[in-house]
C-alpha cells in the first residue's frame, strides 16, 4: 500500500506544483484584478466538477460494480458506462453554455458588467471541458482495480499543461478565450491517455451501448456522492458570492489561499484512492486493518505538511506574491486552513472505508450535517472576523462531519483515535502557540526554518505510526 500511495503521491503532487503554476502566471499575467476575478468565476463550474470527480465521486461509485462483475463482463459493462458517462456530460455542457449569463450571475452577483460579459465568455467555451473530465474519471476505474495508479494520476498534469503553456508563452498577452480553450484541450489529454490501456484490455467503440438496468445501478450508487459533493461546492460558491461584493482581487487572493493549502490535501487523494481498492478486495477485517494502518498513513503525511504551510505561509506569500494587492490576509487564513487539512484527511480516509462497503449514505448525511454547521458559522463568523472567520468556519464543519463519522462509523471502537488525536493535535498547538511566533522575519531564514519543523513532525510521526508496518488482525 505504502509503496503505491507514494507513486501516485509523487505524480498527483506534479499535478498539483502545475495548477499551482498556473495560478501563479495567471495572476503574474493579468495581476490580481477585476480581469482575474472574472475568468476564476467562468472556471468555478468546470473546476468544481474536476474537484468532485477527483475526489472519487465515479470510482467510488463504479469500483465496486466493476469489482462485483465476472471478467467477461467488465468491458462490455465500461462500454455502456461510457455511453451513459459521455452523453449526460455533454448534455451538461450544452446546458451551460446556453445557461452562461444565468451562471455568471448566480456565481459572481456583485461582478461589473464588464467583469460579466468576460466570464459569460469564458464559461461558454469551458463548458465543454466536463465530457473529457468525466470519461477521465470513468476510465480509472479498470486500472485501479488492477493497482495501476499512475496513469489516472496524470489527469491533474495533463489538464493543467496546456494552460501553462499559454501563460507562458504569451504571458500579459493571453487572451481570455484562448486561456478557455486550453484548459478544453487540457480535459481531453486526460481521457485520450487513458485509451491505449483500455484497448488493451479489449475496450472498443462498438461497446457504447446504453443499458438501462446498469445506468440506473450506477446512478444509485452516485446521487448519495453527488450529495455529499454538492454541499462542499455549495459551501466554496457561497464563499466565491461574499467574495464578489468585497471588491477587486479579494476573489482572487481567497483563490490563491485554496490552491496552497489543496497540494497536501489532494495529494492525500492519492492515498485514499489506493485504500479504496486495497478496501474493495476484502471482507470487514481486512477493512478494519487497512483503515487503522491508513489512519496511521495519514496522520503521519498531513500533520508534517500542515505545520509547514502554518509556519511557511507569510514567507511563502512574500515570495511567491510580492506585488499582490492584499495578499498579506493569506497567511491566517493558511493557518487556520492548515488545521483544517489534519481533520480533512482523516474525514476521507473514513469515507473512503464507507465506501468500500458499499454504504454512501452515510459520509453523505455526515457531510450534509458538516456543511450546515459551516454554513451557519460563516453567517456569524464572516460579519465579525472577515475572511479569517471564513476559514474558521470551515474547520469547524470539517470538525463535525469527523466527528459525526467516526461516531456513526462501526469502526467506533476498533480502531484507535486517541493517538492520532492527542498527537497531531499536540504538535498543531506546538507550533502555533510556541514555534511561529519565535521565527524570523526574513522569508528565506522562515522558509528554512518551517521545513525543518515539519520534517522532525515528519519524523515523530513516522516513528510512533510505523505506517509502513502492517497491522496486526
């Protein structure tokens, strides 16, 4: 497990430092502005959708049908997936690009008419970017049932790729629509590698035939992921709304924030995706010893990578955003962000054991209950804290969907919380309370100095874990 949740680690990190370039030429293109603000709001939609397919909202789902089938059946089972995927993904993409000014104005209210017609634009043209994201999604599912995670893993790389190369290339330049259809092109190497593979193993075009009877099995299995999804993207669009109205820039700095603090935790993905299929072979015990040494895994990698980004984030604003207006809110808001990734990654990795068993209501209704409580904070805290009570927020709804699925999980009891609790808790308050305060004030000497911390977190938790060690039944 440990050795495949580190390939796929090391490539979906690749992907992430690519959209982390991407966001770092956009705004060294176009700055932080009434210009940025309005394409981040054409690409919410798209990214939302990349987002929840990412997070395993397909290969949960389709895993385990796939799984279920005899080996005979599995193509022709892919190719009516694939019809039922491909077709509903162009419907909604044809549905957003007749519904673009609706989208613009439900995303971004407080937008000038300018900033309007702009990403009515950018949303027309990146509509078409959910055909190839889905299938992308949908393809995985043969490879990771065979523990070959790689590939799939490219996606993020692949998607992002091309709209680096055009920042790159024309920088202050880029044109809006040419930026759009990049990041089209982007979707569609994501599935097209995928192709080579499934020809391998037998898939062919004559397979895309609907079949009802599994469309519906599918799509039971999905609308309680979708759900859950949902209320995660609800919550970030209720955010991009406030943002809107707060003036030039702030929509993009709320956006550089997010960015920072996803590279540890979609990283993470990685490591879920691999227990999901480690999940998906066994029977409960095997579950049960899988998540505990999981449990272990990833409180060992996002507890080091969170003491680095609270400890890192004014060093990291200060260098990589000199010249960005308002960017100096980043760093609170990273710190609250960085507790936040903790918690996260233990909410996935108990979801993902959910899901293995076959039950999606449950991390459904946990997160329905998670995303209520944030949104009533965010109602309280923003008024009075700003863009710091935003974040806090989101931990404290990221705090009661945890809580509500390990209590509502039968893993309650069976695996162990106490030490992943008291010691990533304890080296959170560590260095929050007593190391960042005594940093210095030069960004390199902080950057230095951040690292290590997070590499003797690292190191402690590694040894107290050992997650490389199986389990004992």
């Amino acid at each position: 497990m440990l050795g495949a949740a580190s390939v796929l680690t090391v490539v979906t990190l690749t992907g992430l430092a690519c959209g982390l370039a991407r966001e770092w030429l956009l705004v060294a293109s176009w700055g932080a502005s009434a210009r940025t603000d309005a394409f981040l709001i054409a690409l919410f939609i798209p990214e939302a959708v990349r987002t929840i397919l990412g997070g395993g909202l397909l290969s949960s789902a389709a895993l385990a049908l796939w799984q279920g089938r005899e080996p005979e059946q599995r193509m022709p089972w892919l190719g009516g997936m694939s019809a039922v995927v491909g077709g509903l993904a162009l419907a909604c993409s044809a549905l957003l690009w007749l519904g673009a000014p609706v989208g613009v104005q439900l995303i971004g209210p407080g937008l000038s008419p300018a900033q309007a017609a702009s990403a009515q634009m950018g949303m027309s043209v990146l509509a078409w970017a959910l055909p190839g994201m889905a299938l992308q999604a949908l393809w995985s599912v043969p490879l990771q049932a065979q523990g070959r995670f790689v590939l799939a893993g490219l996606g993020s790389l692949l998607y992002n790729l091309p709209a680096v190369i055009c920042l790159a290339w024309s920088r202050g330049q880029t044109q809006e629509r040419d930026l759009a259809w990049s990041f089209v092109a982007g979707s569609l190497l994501m599935g097209l590698v995928l192709l080579p593979s499934l020809w391998r193993q037998g898939w062919r075009p004559a397979l895309l035939r609907w079949h009802r009877a599994d469309a519906l099995e599918l799509g039971q299995r999905v609308w309680p992921l979708l759900g859950g999804a949902m209320v995660g993207q609800g919550l970030t669009l209720l955010e991009r709304i406030v943002a809107s109205y707060l003036g030039d820039g702030v929509l993009t700095v709320l956006n550089l924030a997010r960015k920072l603090v996803n590279l540890p935790l979609l990283a993470l993905m990685a490591v879920n995706q691999v227990l999901l299929g480690l999940m998906s072979r066994g029977g409960q015990a095997e579950r049960l010893q899988l998540l505990r040494q999981g449990m272990g895994l990833v409180s060992t990698v996002s507890t080091p990578a969170a003491i680095g980004l609270m400890l890192a984030a004014p060093s990291l604003v200060a260098l990589l955003f000199p010249r960005v207006q308002g960017a100096a809110i980043l760093a609170p808001v990273l710190a609250w962000y960085a507790v936040t990734l903790v918690v996260a990654s233990w909410n996935s990795l108990l979801t993902r054991y959910s899901h293995a068993a076959g039950n999606t209501r449950l991390p459904f209704a946990c997160e329905l209950a998670g995303g209520a409580a944030q949104a009533l904070a965010l109602v309280l805290l923003a008024p009075m804290f700003g863009v710091t009570g935003m974040a806090a927020a989101l931990l404290l709804g990221t705090l009661v969907q945890g809580a509500l699925l390990w209590w509502r999980s039968d893993a309650r009891g069976r695996v162990p919380m106490g030490w992943p609790l008291g010691a990533c808790g304890g080296l959170l308050w560590v260095a929050g309370a007593w190391v960042a305060p005594r940093l210095p004030l030069e960004p390199w000497w902080q950057l230095g100095w951040a690292t290590v911390a997070g590499a003797l977190a690292l190191l402690a938790l590694a040894l107290l874990f050992k997650p490389w060690r199986a389990p004992a039944a």
